[in-house]
C-alpha cells in the first residue's frame, strides 16, 4: 500500500541517524526496497520467520522485525546487525512503518475513496489504482441512492448511523455523506436492475420511518457498470431530489428515470424561462389566475382533457366548465380543448413553478 518511493526515503533517513543498513522484504523474501547490496542471505529466513509466532528473529548477521496490517503481515523489516542497537533500530523502523499503513490506509479508506468518486474528485487512472489497492471490483452493477434527512432537525449524522446499521458490516454496500443533510448508499446490484432499486429505496424508506425519523426523501440516479460512473449515478439521485422538491412534492422516493418533462425544465436558465412566460402570456403569469381557474385548469388536466369527468368530479355543470375554458380562451389566446395549446399551458404551470422554487432558494 505504501509505495516504494516512500519505503526508500523512509529507511535511509533511518540509516543517516542509525549508521545500520535496511532492507524492506515481502513475506515471501522479495526485497522491496534496502539502503545496500547486502541482504542477499537474508533471503532464505524470511519465510520462515514469516510462519513463526515471533514478532523479532536474529538470524546470523541480521535481525527481522514484522510489521502488520490488521493482523496481516504487510512487510518485514532487516537491521543488518546483531548487537542491541541493530534491535532498537529495528523495533523503531518497524514501528515508523506501521504508522505509515495507518496512515497510507486512512488515506486509501473506502469511504473516503467514495466520497472523491461521488464528487468527481479523482482521475481516471487513480480511480482503478485505489479501486484495486482497496479490492474494489471496477466492473459490477451500482446504483447511487441518496437520503436527504429533514433539515430544520438536522438529523443527518442519526440518519447516516441508522443506514450504517440498516446495511450491516458485511454488505457490498458503502454508506457515507457528503454533506450534513445527506447520506449516499451506493449499492452493490450484482446482476440486478433498477426495479430491485424502487424496492430497496422503499424499504429504506420505510426502515427510517420505523426509527423515528420523519421529513425523508429518498431518491436514486441510474444503474451503471464502471465504478467511474458512480458520479454520474450520484449526480442523477442529487437531481432527482431536487426535481422532486418541485414537481413531485406528495413523492417521498424518486427515481432519476420518472422525472419525465420536469428533468428538462429544471435544466433551463431562468432568462429562458422569463421569455418563454412573457411570449405566451403577456404581462401575466398562469399563476395569477384565481384559485377557482386554476383547480379547474389542474382537474381538466388531471383527467385528460376530458369536459364530462372534469364538470363531474368539481361537482359543476358541463355548460359552466365550458364557459370557464371559454373565458381562459379570451384571456389567455390558448384553448385547453386543443391539445397543443393544453400542452402549452401545462408546461407554462411547470416553468412558474419552477422559477418560483429558484427566486426562493
């Protein structure tokens, strides 16, 4: 894990305090970096020292020092010496070499491995060097799912806690957050779809509901099969939950996939916006209407155009419904019965919508 650069410079500063020749080995006896030509014999002992109980071993001109990893032996270190001053020094480049793991590990971590994977934080050819240095497969199916937690309680640590337990410490899954509002699971499909994903999103769902929690909105971006693509899937569910805030509010769990028209206007600019409402409606907006016009206008659209079940679920004569788009005709130069001009008029409801949550943010 440690590159070789920096086992190099590591032991010849010991040797510049020391005056004593090192050698860094493999479990198996293969030299990975020394400050001398001279630990050729030492060779033939390592791998049996490297089965034996002993943290330390002389062994004719030399002395062996292990160094582990979470219990798995990473390196062995070689003082040539045999005098109590080779074992000090031994003990104490073993030791700088254990916190060079920890800290190299923490450096290389999986979470923080995700984290800079879900923000575009990392080159190409880093991703797949940390990705095989941490056993991350590269090519299986994953998802981003991403739990924002209600921000006037401020509950994202309890929420990131709640989905570390929810997964468990043997899942495929990485649970993390970016943000104190947010935790992000990406999740381990195998060679399942995102159908499985709805399910999964519910669950969640559900599970944190369960916890007490309330105010959460679970949304997730596409499957994808390059661990590179991972922030593109991140990037799908921030969007989808941020769409949803404006389209979809009775939606608790989205999809990046069901957000239909509203994806699109949600990537307008607002200048674009602003010229579209005025070349439609003048110097009004749709939302000017008064709360009469515009249930009728969502109840006509709610039942697809339709006059007879629109009159009959606002409990109001047909004569009176048609006289109401009649008078919307008038003022607005669109008639809801024609297909394109409803079109028109339900995107129009969308963009004010829409301009109406980003003049808020």
């Amino acid at each position: 894990m440690i590159s070789n650069q920096v086992l190099q410079n590591t032991i010849e500063g010991i040797k510049e305090i020391s005056r004593l020749d090192i050698c860094v080995m493999d479990a198996e006896g293969r030299e990975i970096v020394s400050t001398a030509d001279v630990f050729a014999d030492a060779a033939s002992s390592v791998e049996d020292f490297a089965l034996s109980q002993a943290d330390s071993q002389a062994a004719g001109p030399f002395q062996f020092f292990k160094v582990f990893d979470d219990k798995l032996l990473e390196y062995i270190v070689v003082v040539f010496g045999d005098d109590d001053h080779s074992l000090m020094v031994g003990r104490m480049a073993a030791f700088q070499l254990r916190g060079l793991l920890a800290a190299f590990k923490e450096h290389y971590d999986r979470d923080g491995f995700m984290k800079n994977l879900l923000l575009d934080n990392l080159l190409l050819i880093d991703i797949y060097e940390r990705a095989k240095k941490l056993h991350i497969p590269s090519n299986v199916q994953r998802v981003v799912v991403l739990i924002e937690s209600d921000r006037s309680q401020q509950s994202g640590r309890d929420a990131l806690t709640a989905m570390q337990e929810y997964a468990g410490s043997s899942s495929s899954d990485v649970v993390t957050a970016v943000d104190e509002y947010n935790v992000v699971v990406v999740r381990d499909l195998g060679a399942g779809k995102n159908a499985e994903t709805e399910r999964y999103a519910q669950a969640v769902m559900k599970y944190l509901l369960s916890q007490g929690f309330s105010g959460i909105r679970v949304s997730y971006g596409n499957a994808v099969g390059e661990l590179k693509d991972i922030s593109r899937s991140y990037k799908e569910a921030k969007m989808a939950l941020d769409v949803s805030r404006i389209f979809f509010e009775d939606k608790d769990v989205i999809a990046y996939s069901q957000l239909g028209i509203g994806r699109l206007i949600y990537q307008l600019p607002l200048p674009l916006c602003k010229m579209f409402i005025q070349e439609i409606f003048k110097d009004r907006r749709p939302d000017d209407f008064d709360e009469e016009t515009l249930t009728t206008i969502n109840k006509f659209f709610e039942n697809n155009l339709n006059v007879s079940e629109t009159s009959r679920q606002l409990f109001i004569h047909r004569n009176t419904l048609v006289y109401r788009l009649d008078k919307l005709q008038r003022s607005t130069g669109l008639d809801l019965r024609v297909f394109e001009d409803a079109i028109t008029f339900k995107i129009a409801l969308m963009v004010v919508k829409y301009m109406q949550f980003m003049e808020e943010e």
